[in-house]
C-alpha cells in the first residue's frame, strides 16, 4: 500500500509539472496585448510598409526602415512557391512587386531571386522576395511583433509550425478573417495569439461562443467605423481593438486633414493597421 501512495503521488506531482509546462508555452503576446495591461505598438504597419520610396512591400529592408523610426507591429503576407518555400508576398502574382512575371506556386525560390522587388512606385530596387525563416530571425532579433497574414494557397498548419520551429511564438499573430479560420488556428495553436474579425456584435457574439479564450483574441473591426460601444464592449472583455485605416479611412485623413487619426482613437481604436503609418505615428504622438 505503501508503493502505491507513493506511485499516486509522482503521478500527481508529474501532472502538475506537465501544466505548469503547457501554461508557461503561451505566447507573452497573450498576457500583454490584452487591454487590461496593453503594451501593443498603437501601429500596425500594413504589408510590412506600403507607399514608401525606394522601399517595396513585404521586403526585409522596409521592416527594418521604418523599424528605425518607429515602434509598430508588421503585417506581413506569406505565400509558397512551387519547392514549399514561405516567402513573403501578396499577390498570388510577382508582376506587380518584382521585376519579373508569373504564378509564386508555379516557380521555385531560386527562381524568384531572379528578380528584384520594386517600391509602390514602379522604381527597382536591389532588394530580393525574403523568406519567411528570415523575416522570423530578424522579428526575434528585433524584438518586434508581426501580424501574419497567410494567403489562401498555404495551409494555416505550415505557417505555424514554421513560427513554433523558429521559437517565435512570442513575436506573431496569426491573422484569421472569418470563425472558421479562428477555430482551426486556435485548434493548431492555442497559445498563440489571433487576429479574429469583429466587425460588429453579431461576429462578436458568435466568436464569444466559441472555445476560443478572450486571451487569445485582438479585434479586427473592419475598414469601416464602427460604433463606440462595440470597441466598449470589446474592452470590456479586456480585447484590444484594431481598426484598418488602410483604404478609404487613410485617404480621408490624407485630404482632410490627419487630426482624424486622434478622433478615431477616441472611438476606442487600441490599434491603427494603416498604410499611412508615419501620419499616423506623428498625429497619435503630438496630440
């Protein structure tokens, strides 16, 4: 009887370790992107830097441009060409950002060096499409958060399981953009943080209905305004908030002036994802 109390204990006692181990893998993002005890940049930087001379899109030498500047988080677009290489790239074509033409799935990375990105401008640069391994490297190197956008041609499972290999689960979000994403992304890693859409009270309500923690949700409101009592409500579940300005909301600041960043940020916008993000860092900043 004795050896079997004995047994019962280091079961318990290993049990108890085996917790602690799981809890202690959470992303830090999880504790410190909630609205309680916000310390997330209040920019989200959209394709890694968009609109910025001499300075392409999802391009390493942009991230760390405008990292020098300012403090933000990145999003970034990860795709896969035809050898199973994540790259970073938007478009499920390279003519618009790069100096040659073609399908990413239909050509191999060695092939995509090839060529040279180009700035939003049609300028060429010496800059080449990175990888996602490299752009995980610089994040943690840095210090510095990026939203993960996977396009549609990438399972959520590679994109994860290339961020959990690199350790860098304390420096991503994973961007989901309807429930079913956000359910099998928690699924395949519920210690990461996500980007779920909630827009308005009925994609709240039905996010709340899930086995999704709050802990692990930011809130992506949309492009649009929203009403203040969904970021209220939003806060009141201690969900940081994240309006995208990128599109129509950064055009209107442009022309009528970027004092409307400030009134948006008292709405109860926690996160501005913009293509606009030096306005936004100098509006936000000299109130």
């Amino acid at each position: 009887m004795k050896y079997f109390y004995i047994v019962v204990l280091a079961i318990a006692v290993l049990g108890c370790k085996t917790q602690t181990k799981t809890n202690s893998e959470d992303s830090v993002l999880l504790e410190t992107y909630r609205y309680s005890n916000n310390k997330a940049p209040k920019i989200s930087v959209h394709r890694g830097g968009k609109s910025i001379k001499n300075y392409p899109e999802n391009c390493l030498e942009t991230l760390n441009y405008v990292n020098g500047k300012m403090e933000a988080i990145y999003e970034i677009d990860v795709a896969k060409t035809k050898d199973g290489m994540l790259i970073l790239m938007h478009d499920n074509a390279i003519d618009r950002t790069t100096t040659g033409t073609g399908l990413v799935k239909n050509m191999t990375y060695t092939e995509l060096l090839n060529y040279n990105l180009i700035d939003d401008f049609g300028k060429e640069t010496k800059f080449k499409v990175p990888l996602f391994e490299e752009v995980l490297k610089w994040s943690k190197k840095n210090n510095v958060v990026l939203s993960v956008d996977i396009k549609r041609s990438v399972p959520q499972s590679e994109v994860i399981k290339a961020i959990t290999s690199a350790n860098a689960e304390d420096y991503c979000i994973i961007i989901t953009y309807d429930l079913d994403q956000a359910k099998s992304a928690y699924k395949l890693a519920p210690n990461l943080l996500l980007s779920v859409s909630a827009r308005n009270e009925l994609e709240l309500n039905a996010l709340l209905s899930t086995d999704i923690p709050t802990k692990n949700m930011i809130a992506f409101t949309g492009t649009r305004l929203s009403d203040k009592s969904l970021f209220q409500k939003l806060h009141d579940k201690d969900i940081l908030t994240m309006l995208g300005t990128l599109g129509n909301l950064d055009k209107r600041a442009e022309a009528r002036g970027d004092y409307l960043y400030n009134e948006w940020d008292k709405l109860g916008v926690d996160i501005f994802a913009t293509d606009r993000p030096f306005a936004v860092n100098e509006t936000i900043n000299n109130k």
